[in-house]
C-alpha cells in the first residue's frame, strides 16, 4: 500500500517522460575533455555546458528512476528505496520543467538548480544499503548466495551512473568559482600529487581507528613526492581512505590482544606510462580464498552494520562505510569510472595487498550504465 501511495505523487505523465528519456542515448565525456573545456570557464563555455547538462542530465537520472522501479525480490516497495526513487523523479520533474538556456542569467539560475539536486541525492548511498539491508532481513537464507546477482549488476550500474552525475554536475559548479586554486579545473587537479593525496587519505582513516580502537598503526608511505598528474584528488581520497581504513581496522583486531608490534600498514606509489598505481599493504590476517569473491558484492561485510543499529530513515546519513559492504564495491567504480581498476590478493593467516589502478591518459570515456 505504501508504493502504491508513493508512486502516485508522481503524474502519469511525468512517469510516461521519464520512460521516454530513459530510452536515449546517453553521452559520455572523459576527463581530459572535463579538463581541457574547463580550462577555460568563459561565459560562452559555461553557456555550452549547461545546454549539455540540461539535455544529458535528465535522461540518466530517467534511467535511473525507472530501475529503481523494476527491481527483483520487493526491493522496490522498500521504504528507503522509494525515497530514493523520489528522489530521482523528483530531479527529473525539476530538469523537464527548467526552460531552455538561451543566455548568462538562465545559466546561472541552471546552476542554482543542478546544485540543489546535488544536495538532494546526498544520502543515496546510505539510504540505498538501508533498503538493502530491509531486503536482506526479509530473505530466505539460500537467496543470499544465489540469487542476488541481479541486485548487485543493479547497483554496480546505479552507483556508478551516480558518481558520473556528481561529477558532471560538480565540475560545472566548481567551473563558477571566480578564484580557483592554481591548478585546479573544477573537480580535476592537473597537477595532483597522489603522494600528498594518500598521505591526508591515511590520516583521516587513522583517526577513525584511533577514534575507534584507542590505537592506530602506523602507516608508511614510499613513492616520489614531486610526482604529479591530472585527476580528481576528491575521488583520489575517498578510495585510499577506504582501503587504508580496511587495512588498519583488520592489523588492529589481529594484533590487539598479542604482545607484540603492530606492524606497520605500506603503501607504494607508482608512475608507470599508463597507470599510477597505488598499492596498499598488511598483515591484518588476510581474507580466505572462499570469501574473495564476496569482496565486491554489496552484501558482504565483516564490520558490524551500523544501519542495524540505527534502522531508520533519518540516521542513514552515517558517514562510516564500513558495515555497509559498500566501500570496496563503490571504490572500484570510482576508479573505473575514469579507467582504472581495483584489485585485491589475498594471504590468509598473513595480509592482504590492494592494488589501485589509476589512469594516466585521462581519454577512456566514461562507462554508461
């Protein structure tokens, strides 16, 4: 009864638009074009781009809403998964009604708009596992293993469609900012130090574990500290953070309770010609070969769940992943999402390293779920 209450705040012919725009062809950009147009934020490129945002942006997020609509086992009557979908008619129904662009001021009230559905869809990521989590409750044992395939090919799309709107939506924004940093082209840093990135990356997760344990170990970082290329330090730092924040949680629960040094977690920083690669090191006990494949699903976590312990909507804002089972899952699309990989091998009864590839070139498109 609540989907059917849900579903019906939205027209039937919003519904059937955004059925329609759901079918087009998306556009994909790649960072050296973000790059290169953005280098040059004049009033008729900012102009340019709006017009494409204002074409491009409704028919991912259509796409995206009626998904949310047709997922298996009920996940789509789940009250956090309404909400989401809400949400994204709700973007859609804004992005249909906007008239078209034609000069600066329609430009600039655009703008204003694109950057309050960027508020809006903060929480789709937390409220998303919440549903999931509902799911989950509900299931039968056996669906778990084998029939949930279809949920996380679901996700794997729908995040990392999410991360291409940010970040098309962010770089326009960010293009408005009247005194950028040297170097800085919206979201993309051309002249990014993976080095310093890693460094504040591991402080920040150091201080949840010493926020959570009481101790830390330590982390080691080797690489060439002048090495800079273009990327986005933002998603640069959040799939460090993630991976050292693994890496130092999974040391800390092996080595608590011994009498002996806590080893440190290292990292390796890399420029090949293609890839930078960065690469993550511990003797946390590593993972079995049996649980690898579950790694990267968006059901698998060996963390307490927070949103078990706070299971309503208006607590789904927390800022941990861990628990959810969604920080690697969500890293690797990061970095795919301009080319790159992650991957993980494993020793048990010794540590685990992650490998993080970034691309270098900058001219892979972006994949288009």
């Amino acid at each position: 009864m609540a989907a059917k209450k849900l579903y019906e705040t939205f027209s039937k012919s919003l519904i059937d638009e955004a059925h329609r725009c759901g079918c087009m062809k998306q556009t994909g950009v790649s960072l050296r074009y973000m790059m290169e147009f953005g280098s040059n934020p004049t009033c008729r490129n900012l102009l340019i781009s709006a017009q494409f945002l204002h074409k491009e942006l409704p028919i991912r997020i259509a796409r995206r809403a009626i998904e949310l609509q047709k997922l298996p086992y009920g996940l789509s009557d789940k009250p956090a998964v309404l909400k989401v979908r809400d949400w994204y008619l709700d973007s859609f129904r804004d992005l249909k009604s906007f008239p078209d662009i034609k000069d600066d001021n329609d430009e600039l009230e655009f703008t204003k708009m694109i950057k309050m559905i960027k508020v809006r869809h903060n929480n789709v990521v937390p409220t998303m596992a919440l549903g999931v989590q509902q799911l989950k409750k509900g299931l039968h044992p056996k669906v778990h293993t084998n029939g949930l395939e279809e949920i996380h090919q679901f996700l794997d799309r729908f995040y990392m469609s999410r991360i291409g709107i940010r970040m098309l939506i962010g770089q326009h924004v960010e293009l408005h900012n009247p005194n950028p940093p040297p170097d800085v082209v919206g979201y993309i840093h051309t002249k990014m130090s993976p080095l310093e990135v890693a460094r504040s990356a591991s402080e920040d997760a150091r201080g949840i574990c010493l926020r959570e344990y009481g101790s830390a170990p330590e982390v080691n970082i080797y690489g060439d500290s002048s090495f800079t290329f273009p990327y986005v330090p933002n998603h640069l730092h959040m799939m460090v953070f993630e991976l050292v924040k693994n890496s130092l949680r999974a040391v800390q629960e092996r080595f608590m309770d011994l009498d002996k040094i806590t080893p440190p977690v290292r990292i390796i920083v890399a420029d090949g010609l293609e890839d930078v690669t960065i690469k993550i090191s511990d003797e946390g006990g590593g993972i079995a070969r049996s649980g690898l494949p579950k790694i990267f699903t968006y059901l698998y976590s060996t963390a307490k769940n927070p949103l078990c312990e706070q299971p309503d909507l208006e607590t789904a804002n927390v800022a941990t992943m861990a628990g959810y089972g969604y920080g690697l899952p969500i890293s690797r699309l990061y970095a795919r999402y301009f080319g790159g990989d992650l991957q993980i091998i494993s020793m048990e009864g010794y540590g685990t390293d992650a490998y993080l590839h970034l691309s270098r070139l900058g001219d892979s498109q972006e994949p288009l779920p």
